[in-house]
C-alpha cells in the first residue's frame, strides 16, 4: 500500500523546507478511511514531534477564536478566552520539541471559519495569540462529493498549500490482507519503512534538468485565474498558479528529489499548480508525467533540445543523448522550439542520417510541428 510512502515522504519533505525557514503547509486530499490521520499521528511519533489536532468541521467560530465574554475591567470590553486546542498546544509545546499542528476534515470547515484559518495558516496567530515557535503545519481533507456539506475552500486558503491527492489506485487491497494494524507498529526502523523513509535512495530524478525542461517550458506555468477544480475525474484537488504555488512547487521538488526517487513529487507539484496554461482541461500533473522522461537523465547530458543537439554534435551519440533527444521531440511545440535549436537538429540528422532512430525522430517532430503550424 503506497498511501503510507506517499504521506510519510511527502510530511518528511515539508518537514525538512520549513526548517529552512520556507513556512510550507501540506494538504493531503483523500477519501475517508484511507489512513491519512493515522499515518500523520505515526510519523510524529516517529520523529518524536508533539502532536494537536485541530477539527474545524466540528468547530464554532468560538471553539476555534476561543469564547467571547466580558472582560473584568469596569469598562466590559469584550475578550476572547484562550480556546482548548490551543492551550492543549501551548501546554504541550513545554517539553521544547517540535510541534505539528493538524487541521483534520479542512473540507468541512464552514465559510466563517476560513478566513481565522486563514490567518493562522499564513501567519501562525489568531487575535493577538501566536503558535508557539517551531510549530509545523499539515492538514487533511476529503472531496467535495463524499462530503455531506456544500462547504467549499476558498482559493486563498488552497493557495497556501502544496496538495497531495490520495488516489483509489494507491491502496491495494491484498496488502491490507496481511498488514499489522498501524498501532501495533512500534519499532522506529519498521515505522521507518512504513513511512517510506529508509535511507540509500537511488536519486533517479535530477532536480536541474526538470528545472531546464520547466525553463524550456514556461510558456505552460503562466500565472492563472484564481480559480481551482474540485474534482475526482481529474485526479482530485487542484490548485492555480500563482508566484506563491510555483515557488512552493520548485522548492518541494528540489527538496524531495535529493532524498526520495518516488515519481509522487510530479503529482503533487502539478495538482498544487492546477491545470496546464495551454494544454486545455489537462491537469499540469498529467503533464508533468508525460514528460518525466526528461528529469531521469543521466547529470552529464543536457536536456534542453538546443543543448542535447550540440552535445550530440561534440561527443557523439549514446543511449542517454538519445534518449534525451528523443524525449525533446516527444515534447516540441512551436513555443518551446527555437530556430537555433531545428538548424542544429537538422545538423545532427544529417550527422547521423545512416541511424533509423534519428531519421524516425526527424519524422517525427516534422510531424507534430505541422500539427501546430
């Protein structure tokens, strides 16, 4: 069952970008009963981290601001007294570990309470009352079509996220046949390996040619309407680009490829940055996965097409130039191919015409710039 993996690396990610002073907050988006509460609650055991939980569906806007009454003074003015799931926090914040707050069911908080959310989210205070130092925050929710209210987040607060989307593809049945339950895993390396998080990854994804390809690209993250998809046809929650969610997205990505080789990261930087700018009713996840191909190079070859034409041109042709050629041609549009680029293509072809794979290449991208002409 990858839902685990996916939840322990993703926190492990977050967990790690806001230590650098990046303040970064989590959405995980899944169905009910997926294991979202109870994967989170495990990794703060494992990272011995003190844990509050914080359910806004159940909550009033005094549960959540603390209960208004009249102050002692002559005057009467009215105050908020401190509310219990922040004293809880406060108390526990003592023992001077690090603390995660989680906003569980963030879906079914009412409109009235968003905007306090809100601001504890992007500020961490409410009122005149602050979260304790070195408190990180994540939260959970479920789609809007499992959910009983017409509550809907507000682009704002989904703006403050990175999104990880559960998917029914992530849970497979048969290993919940012989898996302990969750609690009864108590050794740190068992929960280790539960979460995702053992070390010796292979790094098969490089951080500097997904930025390349995403500069070779950039016509596709133009910032968009504040506007966002809830939707399960599409994959689930998607966020919007924005300065604030690309940043998030660049910065997650970095920071998750230089620890973990899972292809989730793909996921979760193309839901929180929405749908492509122009690939119509095509999430940017889906775009992103298309062209994975590109960020799986070998660090010595470049992969934007110019620069894989002129490598080729310099050191010959191997597998993995070609590969990244062949991943260039795969993903050419007349936005994203320079002249410079097709008159050193066209070098390469001659070059190499005696190579059928470079000929059916040379056909190829003939053929899908025609398609855009």
């Amino acid at each position: 069952m990858k839902v685990n993996q996916y939840i322990g690396q993703f926190l492990e990610t977050l967990d790690n970008i806001d230590k650098n002073h990046q303040e970064t907050a989590g959405l995980i988006m899944g169905s009910p009963g997926c294991g979202k509460t109870a994967t989170i609650a495990k990794w703060c055991e494992y990272k011995n981290y003190n844990l509050t939980t914080l359910d806004p569906s159940h909550y009033s806007v005094d549960d959540l601001l603390g209960l208004q009454t009249k102050s002692k003074k002559e005057d009467g003015t009215l105050i908020r007294l401190v509310p219990t799931w922040f004293a809880e926090m406060v108390e526990k914040a003592k023992n001077g570990k690090r603390n995660v707050l989680f906003i569980d069911e963030l879906s079914g908080a009412s409109e009235f309470l968003q905007t306090p959310l809100f601001n504890i989210l992007s500020k961490h205070s409410f009122d005149d009352k602050h979260l304790p130092e070195n408190t990180f925050i994540v939260s959970a929710g479920n789609y809007s079509d499992e959910m009983n209210n017409a509550f809907r987040l507000t682009a704002p607060l989904v703006n403050r996220f990175l999104i990880l989307n559960i998917r029914p593809e992530d849970i497979d049945l048969t290993d919940l046949l012989d898996d302990k339950d969750i609690s009864q895993i108590t050794k740190k390396k068992d929960i280790e390996e539960f979460l995702g998080l053992e070390s010796n990854k292979s790094h098969k994804f490089n951080f500097d040619n997904f930025k390349k390809w995403v500069r070779n690209n950039i016509g596709e993250f133009a910032i968009s309407k504040s506007e966002y998809t809830d939707d399960q046809e599409l994959g689930g929650l998607l966020g919007f680009i924005s300065t604030r969610s690309f940043k998030y997205s660049m910065t997650f990505a970095q920071t998750y490829l230089s620890q973990f080789d899972d292809p989730i990261w793909m996921r979760i930087c193309g839901d929180t940055l929405g749908m492509s700018s122009t690939r119509e009713g095509q999430p940017m996840r889906m775009f992103l996965e298309a062209s994975s191909a590109n960020f799986t190079m070998s660090a010595g070859v470049p992969s934007g097409f110019l620069d894989v034409c002129n490598y080729i041109l310099s050191n010959g042709i191997d597998q993995a130039s070609l590969k990244n050629l062949e991943a260039c041609v795969n993903n050419a549009s007349m936005s994203t191919v320079t002249a410079a680029a097709l008159q050193k293509f066209g070098e390469v072809c001659k070059k190499y015409s005696s190579k059928s794979e470079i000929q059916y290449l040379l056909q190829k991208l003939n053929s899908r710039m025609d398609r855009y002409s």
